[in-house]
C-alpha cells in the first residue's frame, strides 16, 4: 500500500494542475467573451457569453469527478484526470465558439458522461465484470451496430446512417464497440496464456506471454479473428471505413502486446494496405479522400475542398494563432468534429498546436505508465489498448487534418463534438484510472519490455510527426498558401480592416474603401482602369496592381514590426493598410480611355527622364465594381478585357523600330542609300507604308513607316550590332514595375539582320516572327529620343505612406541605360518633327500573325521644348493608321493645352 503522505500528494498535484486548466479556460473564455469587440475594433457590438455556461459547467463536474476521484481512487495516476479535463473543456469552449446550439449539446453529454464517470468510480477496480462477460459485451456491441443497418439514422438528415437516434438523442454504437473490442481481446488473449513447462517456466511467469509456435498462431487467435472480423465487416457495409481501419490497427496492437510477435504487426500492415487498395476500388469515399490526400490542389473547390480549407486555416494560424474567436474556422466543412484541430490551430497557432500535442504525448506516456504497472496481464491489455486507441486515433484525425495521412472521418478524443465519443472516451479515463488504483505493492514482473517500448516509440513519433508537419504548414508554407485565391479569410479581413487606398499622382484616389468596420467595401472611381489595377475579391481573388500591391495595401509591409505583431496579437488581423501613389495622371488617364473607346488596343505615356508611367490604358476593359454581375461574360469575351495590352500584350513591331534603326545608323557612320521600293514584298514581307505620302526621303519613310527602310537600315547595322541595339533598348527584357509582363527571350544571333528588324526571320517556308513587343517595352525603348539617349528605368508605383516617415519614394527596379549620344537622339528626334505640333511622330503597321495587322503610333517632345517631356505609344489590333494619329495626336493636344 502507498503511504498516506503519498496519497495526499497525488491529490494535490491532481488539484493543482486542474486548477491551472480552470485558469486556461477562464482566460479563453474572457477572450471568447471580448473577440467580437476586437475583431470590429469597437466596443459597441454584441458580445458573447453563452459560452461560459460551458465553463461553469465544466468547473463544476470536474470538481466533483476531482472530490470522488482522491476519495474512492485515492492511488491513481494523478496527471490523467487533469490531461483529459483540459482536452474537454478546451474542445468544448471551441465547440461553443463554432456553433453555439452544438457547444449547448456538447455540453449536456460532458455532463452525461461525468455523471456515468462518478458512478463507475465506486467500481470494482480488478474489471472482473468486463472480464467474465467478455463476448457478452461484445456481442451485445455488435448488435447495436448492427441495428443501424436497419434503424440507422443521421442527425445531419443525410450522408451516412451510423446513429441510432429517437427524441433528439442519438447515439454512435461504433464508438463505444472500439472499447468493447478491447475489452474482449484483453480478456481472451489473458485467459489464453500457457505457461510452459521446464526450463521456460519462469521466463513465461516473468513475460506474462505465451509461447505460439507459428503453426498454432491463427488457430489460437480465431475466436479473436472471427469476433473483429464481425464488427469490421458491420463497419465496411455501413461505410465507416475509418472506424473499421482503427478496428484493425487497435487488434493488432493489442495481439503484438500479448504475444510479442512481430508479424502480427507485418501481417496487419499488408492487411491495411490490400484494405486500402481494395477500398480505393471498391468505394468512392476512399478513392476521393486517398485522391485528395494525394494531390488536393487538382481541385481545391470540388473534391478536396475539406483539406484544402483545413490546411488554409492551419497556415492562417502562424506561430501564435489569430486569436481565440477571431479567426474563421467555420470556413472549414464539420470544423466542430472532424477538422476541430484545424480549428484549433487556427486561433491558436503553432503554440497551441504544440499544447495540444504535448498533452496527448502526456497521455500517451502515463498511459504506458499505467500499463507497465498494472497488476495482471489482463489489465495490462486493457490499458495498453485503450491508451493506443485514445493516442492512435487523435494521431489519425490530427494527421488527416495535415495531410500526413488520408481523411478518416473519425472524431478527436475529448476535443470532437459527439456525445457517443465523448461518453466512449470518458469510460476509458474510468478503466484507466481504475487499473492505476493498483493495491499491490509491486506490479506483476514484465521483463519482455519490447513490445510495449516499441508501441510507446511509435505512439511518440506520430506524436512528434504531427508536430513537424504543423510547423510545415503553419511557417514554410503559409506565405504561400494565405495568398491563394480560394483563402476568402483574407477577403474576410477586409471587411473589417481598412484596405490602403491607390491614388494617382496628385494624391487623386483611384480605388477606395466605403463603409465602416465589419462593412468595408472596395470602390474603384475610375473603372476604365480595370485591366491595370485589377481587383481584391472574396470569390475572385486577386490581379493586377491590388495582388502585387497588397502587403502595402493589407498593412503588411512597411508598416512597424511591433504594429503588425500588436494586431495580430490583439485582433487577429493586420493593421491597417498604406495607402500607395502611382505615377499616373487620372485626368490624361480619363482622356485617354476616352480617346480610345470601343477601339481594342493599348497606350502608354510615360516621362522619358523620369520613366514615371503617367498613362496605361488597355482596351476593352472591365469594372472591378461590377464582376459579381459580369463575370460569367468577361470571362467568355473573346476580346479578353482581363488581359493588359499595354504589359502583356506581344505585338510584332514591323517598321515601328524604323526611329531606333535610323538613329543607330547614324551613330554608326550614316544612313545607307536610300531605297526606291514602296509597295512590294520580300518573301512574304509586304513592304507598304502606313503613309505613301510622305515616303519620298529617308525621314519620309521613317516617318511613314515604310518597311523597306527599316529592312535595309536593319541590313546596314549587320547582326551583331542589331541584336546589341535590341539588347541595350530593353527589347528582350520584361520591365519591373510590379505588374506582370512579358519579353521576348534574346537569342545567340540573328540570322538575317534586314528581317530581324521588323520582327521577322525569313526562312524557306517564308516569314516567322522572331521579335515580340509590347507597348511599355517599345515606349521604353524610344523613351532616349527624347531623353537625351538614355532608356529610362519604368516606374508605375512612385510611394506609399507609412505610419512613420509619411510617404516614402519607392526606389525603381533598375539603372537608366544610355543608348545613343545626346547629340544622335536630338539629331533623330528633330529629323523626325511634326509640321504643326512640337512633337516628333511616326506610325508603323505589322503583321502580327494570323492574318491580323496591327498599327503603332510612337510620338515623343523635342529635345528644346520646355517643361515636361513625355513619350506616346499607341497600339491599335486593326489596320488603321489614321485613326492611330488621330488618337495620340488628341491626347498630346490635351497635355500641350490641358
């Protein structure tokens, strides 16, 4: 008998420790209690307090299971009672945070299984009853799940039927037949031991395991095979194919613990395995979740919806979580049972991750514990299978949730809603605690150890897996995971905290939010620029400026590092956003769209000193505002209004590059003799100017666009300086300037330099284009005409507006290029003159591949004219070079008299 000092100190520690878990639980409920006020960032909302009645409920009965415990099991393991109190009540404050009617239910089955709980306490703690009526029990298992074939129901309405139910009460008999089963194998398989004879007799006396030959093994385990074969095969026709797996591993764990054979363990691993593949066949249930768990990004929306969210949810919760009720676990389907780890980490993070787990390798090892000191063989069975059933299956459900392992179904012990689970789990801590109660001075002698050492290691090392791959989740993969378009918790925050606004150059918003916390709308003033700045939104995602902007505009960079770990840490969100200004002018931007119309096509003005874009227009367009009503026709419109022409669109530039082509010419020694072709081919190069009229001299031609004088200027410049012109102009280089764009990869050399400078390769079955641009690249490129020869470096995002320092200029992405003298570029730019504006101009048609022709329009200030300069590129999807002069012509009149 242990002394009565010592039986006092369990008390006290099993007091102690449920007193810190009452600690934990007010304090969580405090924070349940204030979230709805620090998620609106007010206090002038609703708060909640349903939830405490959990909590007095739970203070409560495990006052009274802590009182009959000390008196009626005073030599208990006294770390079980409290490891199992704060799973409880932790899983049901969750429970209550996610759906209230549920936490009220689970509540009434906490107290339901407390009250079974004390009165088995004053039990027999040799379990004799549970031995002597083993098939009994077992039966009598079986018998209610198999009633569920017949009057098996769902409290959902649908899906499958393993509940027996009537008035509102329904009950799993699944749940309770895994305790049973163990029950049953502990009992038959200690009933079965043989004492050898000779030699032997004391080893086996110490072991307390039999001797089987390998011939004897099945023939000595058939009763054991025939009555688990019995309950997995009710489980396979019902479809609990999660609970029929833990049927099999629980049978071979406990067979392993008696016998100490080693292939029972490879002969259930095979046994799994062909399950498996069969079932994979056999059943659409598992060949989804086997599909999902293997690759659940295939369809993230469809079919792996469940992991995807639960791993979306496991990554929002970062080292210290969003904070308890200001996450959105209820975004993850049956977050209250099968995925309540998901929910779990996602308010409390990798910490409470961490928490969770080292309580259940807490009940893993003083399970083990009860285990090695139990008083006979029998309750060493019982408590070796209950401990393996209570970790093993936390380690199922907690892994699918990860996806180390493929979806099961079945509930987290203590934490899950479920009253049958609950009640099943709580008879286990009875069993538990009843085979630590041991009376004996000295547990029965075990010198085989292996067994149950190698069952602990791997009950431990599931542990220890789970605990890396949340780490995986919840750190190296969660940047990129927050940012998928399907993660509407982002949307979510924006509703409640300010989104940063885009303002134009003059500090003019571009987009903004309306609204007031936890109604925050997103509101763009000048739709026609939909294809550049894009959209922010819950369905859709992200695109254009509001994705690459989005650390300002989410408050996540650049503001203070102690700000952004204060929200988080107090509301759960980000602080609020930046607001950031671009480089563009919103009246030229108005003009523009204006000019441009129902034209499809592309413009670009930009500063050639500076490189600040001060216009992007691409047509068509759309309405960020509008796409819950559009969406279903933009996405089908052929003339693709998403797609930005102005970066990503990829033109051949035809004799658009004829300004460059001269201006290198001239740098070089002079123009070559001018050629005499007008309207002809080479090949099947069509060599007609965009204006006749003007291609009498080599200015004429350029200006006209004629492809003969760029074929021969291309020509005169030779392969190696053409492709070091096209290098040095940014031709095969995508500009930075945090939108997506597009290039042309450099090749090694150019085979024919006259072809090559209109964007085309002349081979045996006629022309293909070897030079793609786009109408950023090419206004770039022309930018040094008018800059003194040097290509600027591009800049579309100028500053944003810190908490700190007010607006910050961001730096440009890059380092300006000179690419010809100032005294070429001003030659070139002058040459190239209009007669009536003070701008230098040429327009360019190319064929852009089938069949379609495409027109340019490039326009530039003069190198003696005061105040700004700018560039104009202009691209039009038609042949059409007079409309083209007369749109960029107009917005040059509105910039030289606005």
């Amino acid at each position: 008998m242990f002394s009565k000092p010592l039986q006092s100190l369990n008390d006290q520690i099993q007091g102690r420790l449920l007193s810190l878990a009452a600690l934990f639980l007010f304090i969580y409920s405090i924070a349940l209690t204030l979230s709805p006020a620090a998620r609106a960032r007010t206090w002038d909302v609703y708060y909640r307090w349903d939830h405490w009645l959990g909590f007095l409920l739970w203070v409560i009965l495990f006052g009274v299971i802590h009182q009959q415990s000390s008196r009626w099991l005073p030599d208990r393991d006294p770390y079980l009672v409290t490891v199992v109190a704060l799973l409880s009540g932790w899983g049901l404050l969750t429970v209550w945070r996610l759906t209230p009617d549920l936490g009220l239910r689970q509540s009434v089955w906490l107290l339901v299984a407390s009250v079974i709980f004390t009165l088995g306490i004053r039990l027999p703690s040799d379990l004799s009853f549970l031995r002597r009526y083993k098939y009994l029990w077992l039966t009598g298992g079986l018998v209610l799940t198999a009633l569920t074939l017949l009057l098996g129901t769902n409290p959902l309405g649908y899906g499958p039927r393993l509940w027996l139910g009537c008035c509102g009460i329904y009950i799993q008999p699944s749940e309770p037949l895994k305790l049973l089963l163990i029950v049953y194998l502990a009992a038959y398989l200690a009933d079965q031991i043989i004492i050898p004879s000779g030699s032997q007799r004391n080893r086996a006396l110490h072991t307390n395991t039999p001797t089987i030959s390998s011939g004897s093994l099945i023939t000595w385990l058939a009763p054991t095979l025939i009555m688990t074969g019995l309950a997995m095969l009710l489980l396979i026709v019902q479809r609990d194919l999660g609970t029929a797996a833990i049927f099999l591993f629980i049978y071979a764990i406990v067979v392993f613990i008696a016998t100490g054979q080693k292939r029972v363990l490879v002969a259930s691993a095979l046994a799994i395995g062909l399950a498996g593949l069969a079932g994979y066949e056999l059943f659409d249930v598992v060949r989804l979740r086997v599909d999902a768990w293997l690759n659940p990004w295939l369809d993230p929306s469809g079919r792996s919806y469940q992991i995807v969210q639960s791993l979306l949810a496991i990554a929002n919760g970062g080292l210290v979580g969003r904070g308890p009720g200001l996450g959105n676990p209820g975004l993850v389907p049956i977050s209250h049972s099968d995925f309540i780890f998901a929910a779990l980490v996602e308010e409390n993070g990798l910490i409470g991750a961490i928490g969770l787990l080292i309580l259940l390798a807490l009940l893993a090892v003083r399970g083990m514990r009860v285990t090695l000191n139990a008083s006979d063989p029998y309750r060493r069975y019982v408590a070796a299978g209950l401990t393996t059933y209570l970790v093993g299956q936390s380690i199922l459900i907690i892994g699918g949730n990860l996806r180390l392992l493929p979806l099961t179904g079945v509930t987290l012990p203590f934490m899950s809603y479920g009253g049958s689970s609950l009640v099943t789990s709580f008879l286990i801590l009875l069993i538990l605690l009843h085979i630590s109660n041991k009376t004996e001075v000295r547990a029965t002698p075990l010198l085989n150890t292996r067994p149950y050492l190698a069952l602990s290691g791997l009950l431990l090392a599931g542990i220890a897996a789970t605990t890396v791959i949340t780490g995986w989740w919840t750190f190296y993969r969660a940047p990129i995971l927050l940012t998928r378009t399907d993660n509407t918790r982002r949307a979510i925050a924006d509703r409640y905290v300010r989104r940063g606004s885009i303002l134009d150059r003059h500090n003019n918003p571009l987009v903004e939010v309306l609204g007031q916390s936890g109604s925050y709308t997103r509101h763009n003033l000048d739709p026609a620029l939909g294809s550049i700045i894009g959209y922010t939104h819950p369905v859709y995602g992200q695109f254009g400026l509001e994705a690459s902007l989005d650390p300002y505009l989410r408050g996540l960079q650049d503001n203070p590092s102690l700000s952004i770990w204060w929200n988080h840490l107090l509301y759960g969100q980000p602080p609020p956003g930046l607001d950031v200004r671009l480089g563009l002018d919103s009246d030229l931007q108005k003009t523009a769209d204006s000019l441009l119309g129902d034209n499809i096509g592309a413009l670009v003005l930009l500063n050639p000193q500076s490189g600040e874009i001060l216009v992007m227009a691409s047509h068509p367009t759309f309405d960020p505002d509008q796409l819950d009503q559009n969406w279903a026709n933009l996405v089908q419109d052929k003339n693709a209004p998403f797609f930005n022409r102005a970066t990503l669109g990829q033109y051949t530039p035809g004799s658009a590059l004829g300004p460059l082509l001269m201006a290198a010419a001239s740098a070089q020694g002079g123009l070559p003799p001018l050629p005499q072709i007008l309207n002809n081919k080479l090949g099947e190069v069509s060599l007609a100017c965009s204006q006749v009229q003007f291609a009498n001299t080599w200015v004429g031609k350029i200006i006209a666009g004629c492809p003969d004088a760029v074929f021969t200027l291309g020509s005169a410049l030779g392969s190696d300086h053409l492709l070091d012109l096209f290098h040095n102009l940014g031709l095969y280089t995508a500009p930075n300037i945090r939108l997506p764009t597009a290039s042309t990869p450099q090749p090694l050399r150019l085979n024919d330099p006259g072809y090559a400078a209109l964007g085309l390769s002349n081979t045996q079955s006629g022309s293909n284009r070897v030079l793609l641009i786009s109408p950023l690249q090419l206004a770039l490129a022309v930018a040094p005409l008018s800059a003194g020869g040097v290509r600027p470096t591009p800049i579309l995002v100028m500053a944003v507006d810190t908490p700190q320092y007010g607006w910050v200029i961001l730096p440009p992405s890059g380092k300006p290029t000179q690419v010809f003298t100032i005294q070429v570029a001003n030659e070139t730019a002058t040459l190239l003159a209009s007669d009536n504006l003070p701008i230098w101009q040429s327009a360019a048609t190319a064929t852009n591949g089938n069949d379609q022709t495409v027109t340019w329009y490039l326009s530039g200030t003069l190198p003696d004219r005061q105040g700004t300069p700018f560039i104009l590129v202009l691209l039009l999807e038609e042949n059409n070079p007079s409309e083209a002069s007369q749109i960029g012509q107009s917005l040059i009149q509105a910039i030289l008299h606005p």
